[in-house]
C-alpha cells in the first residue's frame, strides 16, 4: 500500500487531488496484484504520466484525435463521468 504523503511526494504536482485517490489506486494495486515496490512504482509513475499528476481523469483529445483509437463503449462511459471534487474529508485536512 501507498500513504497519501508518499504519493504526494512521487507527484508533486498532484497535490490535494492525491487525497482523492489513494483509496482507489491502493485497491486497484491490490487486486491486480500489485504489491512489490518497482511494480508499485512503474503503475504509479504510468498513472501520473497519464492523468498529468491526478489532474485529467478523462481523455483530453478531440473527436478527431480519439477517431484514431477504437474506443468504442469506452468512450461513451467515461466521457460523462463527473470530475472528482476535493473535499477536506477526502484530503484528511480539518473541516
């Protein structure tokens, strides 16, 4: 498992948002089974390259750039996801 303040200090840059979603990346680790420390480090250094340090949580690319990728469903469900907000409960910061 990751603290949130270890995984504020391999993503700098993702700040409060961390808060967010350490519950959700420590449980998908575990079920896929992710639990040696450069297996943890490679899923971690992935998803801060692609979600720009926990900022996007869906693709930034237009029509023209996602016609390139069969995305299919995929596409549908994820583009009406709300964005995560930060809340002082999910950042363990005081109310």
């Amino acid at each position: 498992m990751i603290t949130l303040k270890q995984l504020q200090q391999i993503l700098p840059n993702a700040r409060a948002q961390a808060g967010v979603f350490i519950l959700a990346l420590n449980a998908a680790m575990l079920h896929r089974h992710i639990t040696g420390p450069k297996r943890m480090a490679a899923f971690i250094a992935q998803v801060g390259h692609e979600s720009g340090e926990l900022r996007y949580v869906r693709e930034l690319g237009g029509e023209h750039y996602l016609s390139k990728y069969d995305t299919g469903a995929w596409l549908h469900a994820w583009a009406t996801l709300p964005t995560p907000t930060v809340t002082a409960r999910s950042t363990g910061a005081a109310a």
